[in-house]
C-alpha cells in the first residue's frame, strides 16, 4: 500500500539522536523483515522525547544478521544487535538455564529471556516493532511504582490453555476471569527472581511443543500476580479505531497504540502521518 512504501522510504534515511539521556532501555525482538516497521516505530518514539533509549534489538533469524547489520548502519551508534545464540549464552552464564532453554525452543521464549538477562539494574521497556507513539512514554516510564512489572491490557484474552491451566494449580489464579494482559509492550523494574518463575518455566518446557500464547500467558500471570497494568488510556491494543487515511490516534488520549495483526494496515497509516 502507498502508505507503506512512502514510510519505508522515509525511515531508511532515520538517523537516530546519539544524545541518549532517557531513563529507561528499549528491548525489542524482530525478524529481519520487521526492520522497516522498527524504524518507523523508533521514528515515533524520539520524535515526542528529547533524546533516546539505550536500545537492543534482538534478531530471532540470526542467518540474516549482515542484511539487518546494513539495515541499520546509520543507527549502529544508538542500536545494539544481539542475536539468538548470545541471549542463550548469556542466560546460561548468569544460571538462568530455563531461560536459556526457553529462548532455544520459541520465537516468545526468546523474548522473554532476552527481557530477564536485559533487566538488571535500570528500568527496561519490551517493546513489539508494531507499536507507534503519539506521547512522550517517560510520563508512563516514571510513574512512581513498586511493583516488578507493569504490562498492558488486551482486548481479548489471547492465552494458552495449558499454562492458564498452570497458573490455576501452582498459583491459584483464574487467569481468565481477570483483565486480558498483552505483553507487547511491558515495563520491568528489574529482573524476576528466577526462582519465581521455575516452576511453570520448567512445566512450559515439558511440553512437546511450545505454543504461540505460552510466553504472553506466563507474563499475564506474572501482573496478576506481582504487577500492574497501564491503564486503557496510556497503551491500546485494540482491534477497531480504523481509518481508511486519516491516523486513528488524532484526538484520542493514547502515549502508545499495539497494531495487533487484525489492524495491521493501520499501522501504515498512522506512521504517515508521525514519522
């Protein structure tokens, strides 16, 4: 679509500010087809902040890491690349080996390994390459908390059987009578304990196979449990809000909207008219 093709265009010149005075690290997971939408997605962050995150991208397809390395050779200055093979390494070093089974066995497991060996020490956005900011995020960011995690809400509880049948056993939690959790974009105060998490980490990777909703479904427990969620007017994750050329965040109250893959093609368009 011509919104696509004008934006792709754009953000291939994107040359990020080297000035990185924000409070916070950005981590985000991509396959190297994300790239241009990772772009635009950082082109709107530092448009509404007067400076920018430590970010680390992590690329899941590592067999494409020279591309993504030309990809983003105007912006090596402000991103770190890590690829699938150093976040295992790394979780193995610091003992967090279910982490590091985790991330060799899913797309999501990486995700979340590359959070928990990340989160050590400074507060640590996760952040999907399909999101567009319209706010600048630190007023989220520095909201003062003393909870571990704070994720965003859903629109529909997109979970996996099997784990919110764990969460019942090893927690007590009825995880699909409380609020669907999204975890696209998150915030960490640190690390979790891993020994927090071992017993559905090690019950997850029991399984024969990983399912897609297995990570989302164990972060979901984690904000029940010891977290928070932003509230419907800081992050929208939302399969309506469509226009057809105008953006959907135009007087609306949102810092930062998930284009889930039902509204995907607005994504498009609301980053014509940010970026």
């Amino acid at each position: 679509m011509l919104c696509e093709y004008l934006v792709v265009r754009r953000v291939n010149k994107l040359v990020l500010p080297a000035k990185r005075n924000l409070s916070f690290q950005l981590v985000t997971l991509v396959r190297s087809r994300d790239i241009p939408m990772l772009l635009a997605s950082l082109a709107s962050l530092v448009r509404h902040t007067s400076g920018c995150p430590s970010i680390c991208v992590v690329l899941d397809d590592q067999e494409n890491l020279e591309m993504v390395q030309d990809a983003i050779e105007p912006n090596r200055h402000a991103i770190q690349l890590m690829t699938r093979d150093e976040v295992v390494r790394l979780a193995d070093k610091m003992g967090m080996h279910l982490e590091a089974a985790f991330a060799r066995r899913h797309h999501f497991g990486l995700k979340y390994a590359a959070i928990q060996v990340l989160a050590r020490g400074e507060a640590t956005v996760y952040a999907d390459a399909d999101l567009l900011y319209f706010k600048d995020i630190r007023s989220l960011i520095e909201r003062p908390s003393d909870k571990p995690l704070t994720a965003s809400l859903d629109y529909q509880h997109s979970y996996s059987p099997f784990v919110v049948a764990q969460a019942g056993t090893l927690y007590g939690l009825n995880l699909l009578s409380l609020k669907p959790i999204n975890a696209g974009f998150t915030l960490w105060r640190g690390a979790f304990d891993p020994h927090q998490t071992a017993a559905m980490l090690t019950r997850i990777l029991a399984q024969p196979e990983i399912s897609l909703f297995d990570e989302q479904t164990l972060v979901a427990s984690l904000a029940h449990r010891a977290g928070s969620a932003f509230g419907e007017d800081d992050v929208l994750v939302s399969d309506s809000f469509l226009t057809t050329s105008g953006p959907s965040c135009r007087n609306k109250p949102w810092s930062v909207r998930h284009y889930v893959g039902p509204v995907r093609e607005q994504f498009w368009i609301d980053a014509f008219h940010l970026v």
